[in-house]
C-alpha cells in the first residue's frame, strides 16, 4: 500500500500550477536557511552531510513553510534532499507529494500522540526526491523509501530544543543516504514500509489523486511554529493606541485543543522555546506589532515586559479540534485596569493556501531574511543555482568526494 507511492511518484508529470509550487518553496526554504547561516546549529553541523546541515539550518528557526492536513514541514526536507542530489522541480514535487500524502494518511492521531511527522513521514520522502534526482525508476524509489525506514522517527518533545532541528536534518539526510544505495544497488523489502507505516500507527490508504502536493503549502509570516501564527494574526488585530502594555490587567486566549498540540512551553526561558507558547506569541505581538527573528531570541523572551506579560495570560483550551493546527479560531480578548475590553478573532492566518501571502508579503519575508540588498538575489533563484548558494554560505559537504555514487539530475 505505502510503497503505490514510489509508483506516483515515479510517473508524475507536473503542470505550471505544480512547478509555481516548487518555485516558491525553493525561495522560502532557502531564504529561510541563510537567515539560520550564522546559528549555532549550522556551526555544530560543520562538515556533516549536506543533506543534514541544510535542513537541520533550514528548520532551526522554524520559519519553513508547512503542509496543514499532514502536519509536516514539506519543503525544508524535499528542497534540500532534491538540491543535494542535484535534482529540480520535478525531484521536489515528486518527495513533497510522497510527505504530503503519508503524514495525511498517518493521521492527526499520529501527531497528537507525540511524533513529529515532519520526521516520520519525511525520512521516507526524502528517499523519494533524492531518487527520483538520481534518475531511479519504481523499482529503486521503493527500495529507496524502504531503506529509509529505519530513520522514520521524531518526536514533538524536541521542540524548544536544537533537537527539534537536527531530527529533521537526520530525517532528510538518511532519506538521501538510502537512495544513494538504492542507485548502487542495495536490495530492500517494500512490505517494510506497510510494517512500519502499521507500527507507527497509520490506518488510512494514502490518497494519490490531485495536485502534485494537494491542498497547498502555509508560508509563514513570522518565525515560529505554525500554531502560534493564528494567535499572532488575531493580536495584531488588537488596536495598540492610547494603550500601554503597563495596562494590561488580564489576557485571555480562547482556542482550540488541536492547536495547543505543539505548544508545550508555557513560560518559555530561551528564544527556542518561545516559539512554542502560546503565551509568547500573544505577548510578543502585543509588545512588537510583528514578530520577526529578533523577537525570538534568548534576550528577547528575557524582557520583564514579556515575563509580566506571561503572568497575566490565561489559555482557555476548547475541547475537540480533531484533524490539525488551525480547526476553528483562536479569539483574544485583553482587558486594562481601567475597564476597557479589546477582543479580536482569526480563523485562518495569513499565508494560509486559503489566505495565501503574495509574491510581495514573500519577497519582504525573503528580504527580513538575507537583507534588502540580497533578496533579489534570491527570489530569483533557480534550482541549478540554489545548491551553490547554500555550499557558500554554510560550506561544502566534506566527505562529498569519497562517495561512491555520484548525484545526477
């Protein structure tokens, strides 16, 4: 069952509605990465695999774009599997069409009980869009998805960490290592993906109609967990004149359970950990108007305003909200020591597929990222161009000359 995705991925063809798709993942991951070029997680992963260092970079500031129904960061790991293998649009959709359909068919229930699906579902993608760059037919791109089994793995309780991070890159790296075997001829048992899929606690048959990656990709407008970027959206609702933060008596954020899901720090101490609270994200718009990297720093969720703010805050959590991030609506209401009540409620924040961020709202994102003097640069990236850009900023992989299998388009 599992393994009929090796089968379409094999035999897609992508339109012009699909290759705009991989054009605008490719800008945002890449973009997001070089804003991550001097973290530490790119400085702890020097001369690792660039697969890794790529994504686990491209993932640490949480900035990378997502796929709703599945629950997954699509593109930090097909991007970068596919540049790594020196593969293009097609290499991409084909991985992303893979991840978008397996997290859907491992199910809301499968996040909810503490993996993170971005890993479990993206290992075995990866694998997809390596192969499908290294030219393999149906036959390798299931070996390739069944060699990557054993790396299928991630869990939500890394998050607020550099673990968070480095799992993903460990998913994407081990999904390109399996297809670079694959291609040398590695023998693997497809049925190992149906076991796996079963253990991980998947029941649905994945769906191989639509669109190259059906249902779209939600880009990010600040830099933090997609839960937080509905809550954002409704602060910043909030009229801020004639209004101090001093005068805040009593926050009160009404939203649904599904939403709280990865949201585990509730007075988070680092600026990891701030993008996953809810709390914070209320505050720092509250505080900022528009959040963006600064505001997501170890000194930034240190402000007194922010821990005064954090006191204050009440979360009530509505029961239900099955099926992901942004089920129903998240409502605000902020109320001062002289009487006054604000109160503002989104149900889908901006550069939702159903809300998406124009190509302008995505080149002043890419320019917040590598600066007003670079974002041309990027925003006209191409695949063949986006590897070079990526080894000069982060270095080239050193152990890429004593591979047995060279990467082809």
């Amino acid at each position: 069952m599992i393994a009929d995705l090796a089968d379409w991925a094999a035999a897609l063809g992508p339109d012009e509605a699909d290759r705009e798709v991989a054009r605008r993942a490719l800008v945002d991951t890449v973009a997001v990465t070089l804003a991550a070029a001097g973290d530490p997680v790119a400085a702890m992963t020097a001369g690792l695999p660039e697969p890794l260092r790529w994504a686990a970079t491209g993932h640490v500031l949480d900035f990378d774009d997502v796929h709703l129904p599945s629950t997954s960061h699509v593109s930090v790991v097909c991007v970068n599997a596919a540049l790594a293998c020196g593969g293009g649009a097609r290499a991409y959709l084909a991985g992303a069409g893979v991840m978008a359909r397996l997290g859907t068919a491992l199910g809301w229930s499968h996040y909810a009980s503490g993996w993170h699906t971005t890993c479990t579902a993206g290992a075995p993608a990866a694998a997809v869009a390596a192969g499908t760059a290294l030219g393999l037919d149906t036959d390798g791109l299931r070996r390739a998805m069944a060699l990557a089994v054993p790396a299928a793995g991630g869990v939500q309780r890394a998050f607020g960490t550099s673990g968070k991070s480095l799992q993903v890159g460990f998913a994407t790296d081990a999904g390109v290592r399996a297809a670079r075997l694959a291609a040398a001829g590695a023998t693997a048992e497809p049925a190992a993906l149906d076991d796996w899929f079963g253990l991980a606690g998947g029941t649905a048959e994945p769906d191989l109609s639509g669109p190259a990656v059906p249902d779209g990709l939600a880009l990010k407008l600040h830099p933090c967990c997609y839960a937080m970027q509905r809550p954002i959206s409704a602060a910043r609702e909030l009229p801020r004149e004639g209004r101090g933060t001093e005068d805040i008596e009593r926050i009160t954020v009404t939203t649904p359970e599904a939403g709280m899901q990865p949201l585990i720090h509730r007075r988070p101490r680092t600026g990891l950990e701030a993008k996953f609270s809810m709390e914070y994200a209320v505050a720092t718009t509250l505080l900022d108007g528009f959040p963006r990297m600064a505001d997501f720093t170890d000194s930034a969720a240190a402000r007194p305003q922010v821990r005064e703010l954090l006191e204050r805050t009440k979360v009530r959590v509505l029961p239900g909200g099955e099926g992901g991030l942004t089920g129903g609506e998240t409502r605000i209401v902020v109320e001062s020591c002289g009487g006054e009540r604000a109160e503002a409620a989104v149900e889908l924040p901006r550069g939702h597929p159903e809300r998406p961020a124009s190509d302008a709202e995505l080149a002043a994102k890419v320019a917040d990222c590598v600066g007003e003097e670079r974002a041309a640069e990027v925003m006209a990236l191409t695949w063949e161009s986006a590897a070079p850009l990526l080894r000069g900023a982060l270095g080239p992989d050193r152990g890429q000359e004593n591979r047995s299998v060279s990467p082809g388009r």
